[in-house]
C-alpha cells in the first residue's frame, strides 16, 4: 500500500512545488494606481483598473515598478512609510494627470501613504473624513 501510494505523493509533492515556482515566477512586473477624486473620504485609488478603496495591497516581483496617477481635485505626495530604503525621485503629484513612478529593486514589503495637499479649486464639498490612502507592496 506504502509503496503504491508513494508515487501520487511525489507526484503531488512535485506539482505543488512547480505550482508554487511558478506563482512565484509570474509575480507581475508592473501596476498602476489611479487616485480620484469622490464625495465620501475625498479619494480613492484603484489597482490595474480594480474597486477603488483607501487601502491596496499589491505584489511585484524584484525590479517592478508602479506608477501612481493622481486624478484627485489636490494633490498628493507620495511617502514610503516604512520598508527598505527606496529612493522617490519626484513623490510630489501637483496637477491633474500628475504621476509618479517608484521602482522595487530591493525584495521586502514596503508600505506607503499619501499626504494630501490644498484643493485646487475652492468649494470643493465631501463628507466624512478624508480618506488616508494606504498601500502595501510585497516585493518578492
Ligand atoms: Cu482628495
């Protein structure tokens, strides 16, 4: 019986292994994030074109990058929070369509917030409290 079945295990054991070498692998190289602009928490931002939500968890394989687009009605600087060193070459999002790209060349996971500026134009309404935008990277 042992002998039998130890076959079907290895086999599994082998395909579980490959199944995991390959997700692993196929960690995408890249993601987009798009902040907007809404009425309840201020702002948003969606992953790829997802849901939008205040907080995102995302994962890139070593040497990824993201960009982030701001399409808010204020601008947002981009903050890495805590994770490895990382270099923002230009975190401040000022204008409409402003983006900005951040490249993972160290594996870790990286939080991230925004720190919102002035409206752009006044008599801008929302309700409730604004939104803090929080994203997590895992870099493997
Ligand atoms: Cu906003």
């Amino acid at each position: 019986m042992f002998f039998k079945r130890m076959p079907i295990l290895l086999a599994l054991a082998l395909a579980l292994g490959l199944a995991g070498a390959a997700s692993a692998a196929s960690a995408p190289g890249h993601a987009s994030l798009l902040i907007r602009h809404q009425t309840r928490g201020c702002h948003t931002w969606s992953v790829n074109g997802g849901p939008f939500k205040a907080s995102q968890s995302i994962t890139l394989r070593r040497g990824g990058w993201l960009t982030v687009t701001d399409n808010d009605v204020m601008s947002h600087k981009l903050v890495l929070t805590s994770g490895p060193a990382l270099r923002i070459a230009h975190p401040m999002l000022n204008h409409t369509g402003a983006s900005v790209k951040v490249t993972f060349a160290k594996p870790g996971v990286y939080h991230f917030t925004t720190k919102p500026g002035e409206d752009y134009m006044s008599g801008v309404k929302t309700i409730g409290e604004d939104n803090v935008l929080r994203l997590t990277v895992h870099v493997s």
